[in-house]
C-alpha cells in the first residue's frame, strides 16, 4: 500500500464540511454536492473488496434510483451481482467519514486489511456505470481517483441501468464456469432478455401494446434499445424519455411516484382499459397500473408481480413434472417460495399461502434480506411491494430442467418455458426491464388481461405516512419489522388501537436515513385504514419525539 500515493490522491478529495457518512441499504445517497469525498473512499473500498475476493471484480453503481435529480449515490455490488455484504457496510462508513486527512484514512484503510487479512499483493478489478443524472460523470472521475491510488483496475461502462451493471459484474465473475451467466456486454444483455421473451410467447397471440413510463431516467433510452432486440414480439409506447433536460428525472413519474401517489404519471395519457407501467429512475422497480371504464385507478404492484410469478411457476413445474436431486440421493418436487416483507398486503400474503399453498417467509426490509432468504427455495421469488424483486434459481432447480424431457407434449412445453425464465429473470438483482418481459411473457402465455390479473386477490386498503422525530434510533424493529422492542410501552398502545379494526394490521419502522419513522396501516375499509393511521402517528408524535409542527391528519 503506497501510503503517498493515497494522500496525494486524498488532497483533491478531502472532506470538510462535518456531513457524518453512513452506507446504507441503498449504499451511500444524499445530495450530489456532498458526494466527492465519499467516492474516492468507495474506489478505495471497492479495491479492498476485490483483494479480498483473490481479484474477482466488484462492481460500483453510481445512482440515487427514484430520489430528485439533485441527489445521487453509490453502491458496491459483491461478484455474483448481489448487495455488498453487511459486514464490509461498517468498512464503507468509516473509511468515507476518514477522508478528513491522510492519517485518518491510511488507519482505517490498514485496519480493515489486518482485520480481513487481506493479500494486498492481489489484484483488484472494477467495473462501474452511472445513470444519467448531471453529476454522475464527476462523481465517477473521483471513484476512480480511489481506485488508483490504490494500484487497481477500473473499467468504465458509462451509462447502465443498475440492474445491467450487476448483470455485466456477475457475468465477468462466471465466465468459464458451470454457472456462466453471459457474456459481459449491454448488447448481450439485450439479446439475451429478448430470445428468452420471444420463445416463451412464441406461437401466443400478442397483448395489446403497453404504455411504459421511462420516468426521464436511463430506463428510457435502455427500453428503446432493448425494443430493437424484441422487434414485432413486443408492442408498447414510451413515454417520459427526456434524460436531457435539467429537473424531469422522476418528476410526477416513475414507479416511486405511481405507487406513493396511486396515480398516473405526468406525460401519460391513459385510457380507461389501457395497459400500463413505470420503471423508476435506475430501472430497479417496476408497476403496473390501468383504470377502470369509470376512471378507477389500479395498481398492479410488486405483491402483485411476485404471486404472478409464483403462481405461473408452480403451473409449470406441475405440467413439466419436475424432480430435483437432492444431496441425499432423493428426488423430489421443486420447492417454490415466496419472499415478502411487513410492507406486502395482507390479502397478497392469505392468497399465496391459502390458494396457491406456497410457503411465504417474511424478513427485514431491503433487498439483501429478501435476497438471502430466496435462496433457501429451489425457486425463490421476491418482491418488494414497491416493485423492486425477482426470482432466484437454484443450481439443483436450473440443473433439473436442462435434464429434463418430459413424458407428454404439455411436460415438454412447460419444462422449455422454466428453462427460458432463468434466462428472462435477472437473477442477479430486482430489473425493471426483465421484470416487465416477465409479467407480459406470463400474461401472454395465459392469454390474461390486468383485470383479470387484478382480480385474483383484492388489496386491503393501506395508507403509509411519515412522522418526523428527534432520533430515529429511538425506535428499534423487532420481528422482520412488524414490531418494535423500543421505545417501551409503543407496541402496546399500537396493539390496542389495531384491535379496533377489522383485519387491522399497523407497524412502525425508522427510516435508514432520516430522522423520521414510517407508519403503515391496514384495515377492512379505508375510513378504518385511514383512521387507524392517523392515529398511530399521533401517539408516535405526541408521546414519542415528535419534531415540527404537528401535521393536522394525525389523530389523538
């Protein structure tokens, strides 16, 4: 480690300013301005992470998703596309809240290297990309700043959606293995989304075309070119594709918006029975949404995608007769299961567990939660109710389908089908574009329309709201976020007003970044829902840190 080196490196990227860093779910994420810093350590970071892993290449995404254009982000992602590991998110804090100086930095960077036992005499690779925010390009020369400074290799693929980005990392890092993912490229990324598209749909009547929302962010100008690749098998029309114009990135668009606002986006004319989605800044979400002939809206959101997904699974592996070999030597049928967390609808979670007989397993939010539990299944599917998610295969599961032939021509057909899903899903990360390949192949394949789709288990009414407190920290989540063990005495009163309430189910969760919880409630109707709510957040704002002026809705 060339200590100069990285303090004359460090000397254009020093911190200043008192801003306390901290790697989060979403990696780092604030406004753009206070960025630079934290990127050189994320070089840094990211070349530690790659020695450690004997030089398989990590990836950075430089993106801050469905937030405003003003803000923006950077994430480490592990060899095979997945999260960066929880333990190395103390590592990324404390070595971005070090570059105050050289001594601080040089402590810290030689503290994880003693503590990992890392072979600083091994190589270390990156890959990043950015979306299409103004700051991202400036934001990637101080990354690579980082990088260098420690004597590692950068590749820059400039503009990617996350998910390509965590597709080209997990193909570089299984090529020439059994488990080879691709080739690490966006035009085989493209190719390989669209054959599997067209041979699962192959032979089907085509859906009516999809209005698809690009929310002004790379999901866009990534759509048009994956639409080459479709041809004719895909009809859909794009609209909020404008990634050069300042401030319309996620502006009144994308799937953060259409789910938070249940509405349609700016920019979208919709007719009643027209078929919709939004992808969100980063092309990670994805919903989908249409309007009744009296102009109700419906949203079709990532409880929705998941019991899609797992209910078409299980038909396939019924028709196809699938058996896995198990280490024991046994054969038995697929393991389909489905991941959820506090957020997902109850009536999605009574749907899958009493209609379909999945088993559904719940845990803490963030995708590395979901992520890791899936796993456990032969087929783990995953949605986050925000329309973040996808499905993972096991190597047994994937390994049963190349194997297998099928006794009649429906086994047959619907073993081909489960082989072409490994190639449709992104098994590496949540894709906005694989999922909507996914949900339009599905549907096609059943002939279903979004009615219809709807019509297979209705949503309890919910409402989510913020409230703003002095320390988030105050409140501690218990059981995959549907409790709390503190503040003492909260979760009683809680109880006590959700027994109030037909099928009332409320929790409050503290956001990662903020000082502010979030409540979210649900109940047989909306006045019930609504009321119960609004009351919550009153007793979590009269009695437990509530800041600023008391919002007017709060109850109590």
């Amino acid at each position: 480690m060339d200590s100069s080196k990285i303090s004359a490196a460090l000397s254009a990227h020093v911190h200043t300013n008192g801003t306390v860093f901290q790697y989060g779910t979403a990696g780092f994420r604030m406004d753009a301005t206070l960025l630079d810093p934290v990127m050189f350590s994320v070089g840094l970071l990211s070349v530690l992470r790659s020695k450690s892993h004997k030089g398989k290449t990590i990836g950075v995404m430089v993106t801050a998703s469905h937030n405003p254009e003003k803000d923006n982000g950077v994430k480490a992602v592990e060899p095979l596309g997945e999260m960066l590991v929880q333990s190395w998110e103390s590592y990324a804090t404390k070595l971005a809240n070090a570059t105050t100086s050289a001594d601080a930095i040089l402590a810290v960077l030689d503290s994880i290297v003693k503590a990992e036992s890392i072979d600083l005499t091994q190589p270390a690779h990156i890959v990043v990309a950015r979306d299409t925010r103004p700051s991202g390009q400036a934001l990637v020369a101080s990354l690579i700043d980082g990088v260098q400074a420690l004597g590692g290799h950068i590749k820059d693929y400039g503009l990617f959606t996350t998910p390509q980005l965590h597709y080209v990392v997990r193909c570089i890092n299984t090529a020439g293995t059994p488990s080879a993912y691709g080739e690490p490229t966006e035009d085989a990324y493209y190719e390989k989304l669209a054959g599997a598209f067209k041979k699962i749909t192959d032979g089907y009547p085509k859906l009516s075309p999809l209005l698809i929302d690009g929310a002004n962010g790379i999901g866009a100008p990534a759509m048009e070119k994956l639409g080459k690749y479709l041809g004719d098998s895909f009809s859909y029309q794009l609209v909020n594709k404008d990634v050069d114009s300042r401030g319309k990135l996620n502006f009144d668009s994308g799937a953060d918006f259409v789910k938070i606002k249940q509405t349609k986006p700016l920019g979208m004319d919709l007719a009643p029975g027209q078929r919709a989605c939004s992808l969100d800044g980063d092309a990670d979400r994805i919903v989908f949404y249409f309007t009744e002939q009296d102009n109700t809206f419906r949203l079709l959101d990532g409880d929705k995608i998941a019991t899609l997904a797992a209910e078409f699974i299980m038909d396939l592996a019924s028709s196809a007769e699938i058996l896995v070999q198990r280490d024991d030597g046994s054969r038995t049928p697929l393991q389909v299961g489905l991941v959820q967390t506090a957020y997902a609808n109850g009536s999605s979670t009574a749907y899958v567990k009493d209609t379909l007989k999945v088993p559904v397993v719940f845990t803490p939010t963030g995708v590395k939660h979901l992520h890791h539990a899936a796993e456990a299944f032969d087929v783990g599917v995953y949605f986050e109710a925000n329309g973040h998610g996808t499905v993972l295969f096991s190597p047994a599961a994937i390994h049963a389908f190349k194997s297998s032939t099928g006794t009649t021509p429906a086994a047959a057909k619907s073993i081909e089908a489960l082989r072409c899903l490994t190639d449709l899903i992104n098994q590496a990360v949540g894709d906005a574009l694989s999922d909507m390949l996914l949900v339009e192949a599905v549907l096609t394949y059943q002939q279903k329309s979004f009615s219809k789709w709807n019509s297979d288990y209705t949503d309890l009414p919910s409402r989510q709201e913020k409230v703003k407190v002095a320390n988030r920290g105050d409140f501690v989540p218990i059981k995959a976020d549907t409790e709390l063990s503190h503040p003492l005495g909260l979760q009683g009163k809680i109880n006590e007003e959700v027994a109030k309430f037909s099928k009332g189910r409320c929790f409050v969760r503290p956001s990662g970044t903020e000082d502010i919880v979030r409540v979210y409630a649900e109940a047989a109707t909306r006045e019930e829902t609504d009321r119960l709510c609004y009351t919550v957040c009153g007793i979590v704002f009269d009695g437990y840190g509530g800041v600023g002026a008391r919002p007017a809705t709060f109850l109590g």
